[in-house]
C-alpha cells in the first residue's frame, strides 16, 4: 500500500480507469486531507488522539514533502515523475524545490498530466483547499495542477479550513485539503513537543469538523507525506569537517537526512563516504539504487535528478552542510529510508 495508489484508488469510484487496490468505499465524493508530517509511528509512540490511528501507507523516497506530495499528485513513483527530493540537480544546477526560483515553472520539471487533472478532464470535480499562497507555486504546478483553488489565509482555523472543504464538494467530486502544522511544529520544537502535540490535536479537531460538515454520502480520507525523527545536535555530522567528503564532489544536495551527492566519480566518492560515516548512514551509488528501485522505475529523462551517490542518515543522524544553514535549527527532520519516516496514516472516515 504506496502512496501512489491512493488518488488512483479514489478515482476508481469516480468512474476513472484504474484499480482501488487500497479497498476504499464506494462513494459519488471524497475529500482527501493530508497531514503534512504526519507520521503513522509517531502517532502510535504518543497516542494523543485515537481518530488519527490507523492502518498505514508507505511513501516513497527521499521521504519528504516536494517528492511525496508529487507521488500523490501524479500517482507515480519518484522514478517517474522527477521530483528528485527537498533539492535536486536540473538542468546543471541545484533546484530547491519549496523555493522554486521565479524563472522555472513547475510544467517545466514535471510535465506529465497529473492525476488531478485527469480526473476534471473526464468530468469529476476537483478542488483544492490550501493556503492562499500555494496557488501558483512551482511545487503546487508540477505536483497538483488541476481543478479549482479555493485559497485560504496562511494559518486558517480547522473551522473555516472544514467549511471551505464542505463547500467545494459536489455531487461528483474530489477535494484536495492540505494542512502543514505538524510539520512545522516538528521541525522547530521536534516530536513528542508540546507544540507538536498541539498540532496533532489540531489536525484531529479539523478531521472531526470535516466529517460532521461533508455531505453523509462523502467520503472523508486522511493521510500524511511523510514521518519525523529527532535528531540532536550532537548527531550532526558537518560535511565541512570531513574534507574527504568533499573530493570530487562537484553539487551537494538533498537535506541532512537524505544527501544527494553529484559526481563523476560515484564509486570512489560513495567508497570514502562509507568510511566516513560508517553504520551511522546507508550510503549507495545512484546505480545501487535505481537496481534495488529505491525509486521506482527511472525514466531516462530523470536519471541525473538523483544524486550519483545517496547517503541515507540512519537512527537519529543526520549530514549537515553550511551550505543549508537553517537545517542546523531543525529538530525533527525526515527524508530518509526508515520506517518512521516512510509510512504514514490511511484513514477512512465513511459518512
């Protein structure tokens, strides 16, 4: 159960081609909510709100926000679609991808139709309740073009967040609702803070106002794109003081828990890069990877986005570099291979 599968697996009731393999409801409306940060182990470490606890799903790699939320846009895995990660090579240089530069549009990197907007063109109606802010950001583009934007104030309370969702269902629909709380509570103050609780529980409060709002024939689903994991200052591991980490490397990217390393040396760097960080990292060539399909199946044209070599951080480290200083204030940070990064929530609220 991969979050891929689970627009495809909506859009089976809506009347799109394809399979629900994830045994949904059959339902004429859904309104999906993802959580961000939300991760299905934290939520079992502190059960703080039993509505959020559940079955789970399994995202793909890096597990992090811009790649997860184009796997569920597009219904493809990273191989696929070339969301490479938090940062990634293109076209020669590094792309952050939350601070897309004004220059590259999101069709540019992602041009395949999205799932979204496959659904409108065969008749379903399609919403998308964000932050104002979103609408036409280079990741919202590449990863969820498609239906109408029905825009909110950055930090909207769970009560106009759930009116505006009821509102956007129609008789044939699917409505998009994101909220990014969790997320940003864990960065700052880690999980299991008291702001992180405060989020969880706001995101609770929000799916019990969506399911006393939404229409009784609607289906209410909640998910999130991806864990987190605390990891203490002492667990940093600053790539500028390792100086063999540096050798042949021409670009360095991706964010501390999953470093995409550009070379054109790959054995030789992945090689010095293991003796370094030794069990604190699992380090593999992009060839490794793409064998061991960390990323799906790789289409050509997206090959180059992922590092020639990928250092994945293990229990609580993390790859930090000068180059992304305000990585040094995270405390919760995600991105890599474990499972309390890579699965989240599958909840199915029926009406």
């Amino acid at each position: 159960m991969s979050l891929p599968d689970l627009l495809v697996s909506i859009g089976a009731h809506l009347g799109m081609p394809g399979e629900d393999t994830l045994g949904l409801p059959d339902a004429p409306s859904y309104v999906l909510l993802v959580a961000d940060g939300l991760g299905w182990n934290q939520l079992e470490q502190y059960p703080v709100a039993d509505i959020l606890r559940g079955p789970k799903l399994r995202v793909g790699l890096p597990s992090t926000t811009a790649t997860s939320l184009t796997s569920l846009g597009t219904g493809l895995a990273p191989g696929r679609h070339g969301v490479a990660g938090y940062s990634f090579r293109f076209n020669g240089e590094l792309l952050p991808v939350l601070r897309w530069p004004r220059r590259l549009s999101g069709v540019d990197v992602q041009p395949q139709l999205t799932y979204l907007e496959r659904m409108a063109a065969a008749g379903v109606h399609v919403a998308k309740v964000m932050p104002a802010s979103f609408e036409k950001s280079g990741l919202t583009t590449a990863a969820l073009r498609g239906g109408e934007f029905w825009g909110l104030p950055d930090e909207a309370a769970p009560a106009r967040i759930a009116a505006l969702a009821a509102a956007a269902v129609s008789q044939r629909s699917f409505t998009y609702v994101y909220d990014r709380e969790p997320d940003h509570a864990g960065h700052a103050h880690g999980v299991g803070s008291a702001q992180w609780i405060a989020g969880v529980i706001r995101i609770a409060e929000l799916v019990r106002l969506l399911r006393r709002d939404l229409p009784p024939q609607t289906v209410l689903v909640v998910t999130g794109d991806h864990g987190m994991v605390n990891v203490p200052k002492s667990h940093h591991i600053n790539f500028e003081d390792h100086p063999e980490l540096a050798e042949q490397v021409v670009l360095l990217g991706g964010e501390a828990r999953f470093r995409q390393v550009y070379t054109s040396e790959p054995e030789a760097v992945a090689a010095r890069w293991r003796e370094v960080l030794g069990e604190r990292a699992l380090v593999v060539t992009r060839e490794q990877a793409m064998a061991e399909r960390w990323f799906g199946t790789v289409e050509p044209r997206n090959a180059d986005r992922f590092g020639d070599v990928l250092a994945a951080a293990l229990d609580d480290w993390a790859i930090m570099t000068k180059a992304f200083p305000k990585e040094h204030f995270l405390v919760g940070m995600h991105g890599s291979v474990t499972d309390a990064e890579r699965e989240v929530p599958l909840l199915v609220l029926p009406g």
